[in-house]
C-alpha cells in the first residue's frame, strides 16, 4: 500500500488517514506532497496518483484500489484487518465512537478555520470566538462522557487506542498550539495521545519539515 499525504505539521486530514494506516497493522509506503506551496497547483495535476481525489490528501493506493477520505481509508482498512482493531467491540461504545468519528468528520468548522493545525507552533494569545468555543466545550463534553462510560480499559476515549482517537488526534494537536485550556481528565487523555509513539514519530518529522505555509502560521482573523 501507498499513503499520499500533505504536509505532516500542518494536514490534520492527512494525519488521521496515516494513524489509520498504522493502526492497521499493515505495512505501507508514504508519499508527502507539499500541499499549498508555489508548485501545489502544477504537482497536484501532474502527478497521476493524486487525480483520483482531484489533489486532495490522503489518498490510499493498495493495488487497483484507490481510497481517499479518511473516513473512507478507516472503512475500507477495518474490512481488510477486522473491524475490532479501529472500532470497540462493546455495541454500546462502537455505536458512540462511531457517532464521534462522524461528528468530527462533518463538524466543528468554526474550531478547525479558526485554529489551523500547526504541530511546531505554540500561540498563548489567539482570538477564541463564541463559535470556537462552543466547538471546544460540545467537544470536551462527549471526551468526558467516552472516558466516563467506555474508558475504563485504558487512557483513550474508549480505552485502548482506536478510530475516536485517530479522528480526534488533530484537535489534541490545535488545543496544545493554541493553549486551550482543558479539565484534569482531558489534559490526561491529550497527553496519553500526544505521548503516543505515532504521534511522536509524526511530531518528529513535522519539526523536520522546512515547508511554511504563511495562511496557517496564526490563528485565522
């Protein structure tokens, strides 16, 4: 298999479709493509590995079989390897992570325009709107009630590591940039995921990269 990705300190989508990938157990090669630089518009019709998402990233080669999306990488990953890997196995907690994995997916625009990931950047002064912190507070409220209900296994929101956390990942990642301050039990959990050996091994190579994007270098005005 082949993972196309964008810039690791700042693609926050791209970061969830390589935790999938890891969390699959299976091997993979990755591609980072430098997403929004001065060549971004000739690389992304250039490159024939990218024309099925129209240049968006990730984007998953496994043979013939091409899967972009993460969402769609974590499904079409889970019916290879078994869906107990990415998803609890109580029906109860799936039925819950499953809803959270889809309200990330869908949701929380306000949060994610405001605050762009960027791994290396630590900003204590961001302007935080009623949107943004509504964001914040819907999502630290279902983090306390996966921990409270279903994290009894571990120090992820359903215990062991799985699909929540891999779609949650990135906002661990923006709460530390922009300095959210969060409850006792979410710092543990964003701490559980930050220290994660995955996740320090993307850290590593995102304080590796020289790319900036200037758009994503403060928190959007």
């Amino acid at each position: 298999m082949k993972l196309i990705i964008g810039n690791k300190n700042y693609s926050s989508w791209s970061l969830r479709g390589w935790l999938a990938c890891k969390q699959s157990g299976l091997h993979f090669d990755e591609l980072t493509v430098p997403i929004l630089g001065e060549d971004w518009d000739r690389i992304k019709t250039e490159t024939d590995e990218l024309a099925p998402s129209h240049g968006k990233v990730p984007i998953l080669w496994d043979g013939d079989a091409v899967v972009w999306d993460s969402l769609a990488i974590i499904d079409y990953l889970a019916d290879k390897v078994g869906r107990d890997r990415f998803w609890p196995k109580d029906e109860a907690a799936r039925a819950m992570a499953r809803s959270m994995v889809a309200e990330m997916h869908a949701g929380y625009m306000a949060l994610r325009r405001a605050l762009p990931m960027n791994v290396r950047k630590r900003i204590t002064d961001a302007p935080i709107t009623e949107e943004v912190r509504a964001d914040i507070v819907r999502l630290l409220t279902l983090w306390a009630e996966a921990r409270a209900r279903f994290g009894k296994g571990g120090p992820f929101l359903f215990g062991t590591f799985g699909a929540a956390d891999v779609f949650y990942a990135p906002i661990v990642s923006r709460f530390l940039t922009y300095g959210i301050g969060v409850p006792g039990f979410a710092q543990a959990y964003m701490q559980a995921v930050w220290e994660h050996d995955w996740m320090q091994a993307w850290i590593a190579a995102a304080e590796a990269e020289e790319w900036v994007i200037e758009q994503y270098e403060a928190p959007a005005k």
